[in-house]
C-alpha cells in the first residue's frame, strides 16, 4: 500500500467514525509528514520512525501537539494496518494552562473594531454564544429561533446535539442579515461554510485594530463567555452544558480564572 492509497484509507475510516473536519484534517496532514519525513510506505513505519520524527521536528511544541500527533499516528496505523508503532513512545503530560480571557471592556473594544458587519455578527455570536470555531462555520438559518432567542449546535464536538444561548441584542441584527441573505445555505456563507483560518484572521486583524495586547482567537471568545457568567454566578453546570463539554472538570478550569469570584473573597486579616 503506497502513501497515496494509506491516506485515502485513513480519510474512509475518520469519516466513518464521525470524526470532526478539525481532525480530519490534522490526522492527514500528521500521517503524510511522518511518512514524507521517514521516507517509507506505511507498511515500513515502526515505533523508531514516530521518535525521529518527535525528535527531529517537535520538540519545541506544545504538548497538546505531541499528544495530537501521535493520537493521529496510533488512529490511522490502528485502523488501516491493524498496528500501532506509537505503542512504547512516551506521551508528554497534557499542560494545564489558564486560557486567556478578554476583559468586558475588550470584549467592547473588539467588537467595535470590526470592520463590516459580517465581521461583528461572527464575533458577538463567537461571544454571546460559547461556540467553537468549527460549529459557528457550519451554523444554519435553521439552526436558529428568534423567537426563543436560542439556536442548536448540530453534530458538535462528539457528535452531540446541544442548545445555545442568543442575545436578545443580537438576535435582531442576525435575523435582519439572515433575511437580506435568504439565499444562503449557512449564516455566514452562501454554498458551502467558511473556513476555520477564515474566522481566525477576522478575530486576530479585529484584536490588532482594537489595540488588545493579548494573543487573541475565535477560542479567546469562548473563554470569555463562559468566565464572564461564571463571574455573573452563573452555575457551572449550567455553562458545561453550554459549552458542550462532556465533563464537568473540563468547565472547572473558568473556577481558576473567574477575577470576580476572587475579589468578593473576604481577606481573614479583616476579620481579626
């Protein structure tokens, strides 16, 4: 089997899977490096091939990329040739960052820097929302309910179906846009969806023009969402499930970064 027919295999078997277009991607782009770097067919790879690669070309990457990489090298060697020559190679521990959060007053400046109006729609529904990136893409009209001022997150992250939250202030700018738009298959798009880089750069060029000293993307907003309800009280599990996350673990990281939370604590020195 040459590289060619392996990648066509592994693209059948993500797909099979319900795997997102996110990975898709990725686990292709991963499986031909390695390949291209080792110089092999598929068949040839072995556990030494994915620690010269590590070796040679991650090793100044994050760890969420190491993790990612050989994820998508055990996938594929798992489910076409049935090995795994990731199998023995040291998988770095997962990194608990603190996601950077944009203040209320950034998130102002953000929004009202953008240029055009497609632009400040995509980032107050990435905001007022929670969505990811590759949900807010794929969103339809027929997604939304302005009535209710909610909308549904179809096929998200795993495959799972959730409910999201409108802003009334938004609402009625989106439904004007979508009715001058009627054409349209998705929110943003004509015939097929926007690209993830896409949004990406209209948030970076936003947060560029908005003067916002932090490293800024579509997941900043996210982020922002759900600690600013948790700021307002908002119950945790009530933004996991907004959020879509399938743990509650994974929503417990806004308990770290919520600064309102932090400053309502009573310092003890004021109780003596």
């Amino acid at each position: 089997m040459d590289k060619q027919e392996f990648l066509k295999h592994l693209e059948t078997e993500i797909k099979i899977s319900k795997l997102s277009p996110y990975t898709l991607k990725n686990y292709l782009e991963l499986n031909n490096q390695l390949l291209n770097h080792a110089k092999k067919q598929p068949e040839q790879i072995e556990q030494q091939d994915v620690k010269y690669f590590l070796a040679d070309k991650m090793t100044d990457r994050a760890s969420s990329s190491i993790i990612l990489f050989l994820a998508s090298i055990k996938f594929a060697y798992s489910n076409v040739l049935g090995k795994d020559p990731t199998a023995g190679v040291k998988r770095p521990k997962k990194e608990n960052k603190i996601p950077i959060v944009l203040t209320r007053q950034e998130t102002t400046d953000l929004i009202e820097s953008s240029n055009n109006l497609k632009s400040k729609l995509i980032i107050q529904l990435l905001y007022s929302s929670g969505l990811r990136v590759s949900e807010i893409v794929n969103l339809k009209p027929t997604n939304l309910d302005f009535n209710e001022n909610i909308g549904w997150v179809r096929s998200g992250k795993g495959g799972k179906d959730r409910m999201l939250i409108l802003s009334k202030k938004l609402s009625k700018k989106l439904d004007k846009f979508i009715k001058k738009n009627s054409d349209w298959i998705y929110v943003f798009s004509k015939n097929k969806p926007l690209t993830t880089r896409n949004i990406q750069k209209i948030v970076q060029k936003t947060a560029q023009r908005a003067g916002i000293d932090k490293s800024v993307h579509p997941h900043t907003l996210r982020h922002s969402f759900a600690t600013h309800l948790l700021d307002k009280g908002t119950d945790l599990r009530k933004i996991q499930e907004l959020l879509g996350h399938s743990s509650i673990a994974t929503t417990q990281i806004y308990t770290h970064i919520s600064h309102e939370q932090l400053k309502s604590i009573k310092n003890p020195l004021d109780d003596l």
